[in-house]
C-alpha cells in the first residue's frame, strides 16, 4: 500500500492537515478527471502547494494512479527523521 507520510511536526501545528490533504487530493482529482494523469499530477501539486503542502510530481503521479485504479491513499503521520544523522 502506498502511504503519503506526514511529520508529527506539521501535524502538531496543523492537525486538521489530513483533512485539508484529502479534500484538496479529492477537490484535484475531480477537476481533472479527464486529463490524462500526468497534467492531474501536476494539478494536484499545485493544489497541495496552496494549503502550504509540498510534493513531488513523482509523489503526486502515484497519487492520481493510485486513486484511478480505485485504491485508497492513506495520509500517515511519522516523525521527522532526525536531521542530526
């Protein structure tokens, strides 16, 4: 299953940021459902980046796959990995 995994940084500071994820996810994948998924991944990138969210295309392009073939996407939370290392 492919997770889109997110800080508990950002998840402290925003704690509603899986909700703002899955309507804005869901809000892109509805305008662009008859593009093809490249130009739906670069829409959706663009939408995260206007709630402060970023991703890389890569990222975005398994999301609108994932979601298109019918599988859920999961938003987790993680810890920052230690930048100390």
């Amino acid at each position: 299953m492919t997770e889109f995994q997110i800080t508990h940084e950002i998840h402290q500071a925003h704690p509603d940021i899986r909700e703002k994820l899955t309507a804005t996810t869901i809000e892109a994948i509805n305008q662009s459902s008859a593009r093809s998924a490249e130009d739906a991944a670069r829409i959706l990138r663009h939408k995260l980046g206007e709630i402060g969210v970023q991703m890389s295309e890569p990222a975005c392009l398994a999301a609108i796959e994932r979601i298109r073939s019918g599988k859920q996407l999961r938003f987790e939370v993680e810890p920052a990995p230690d930048e100390d290392n």
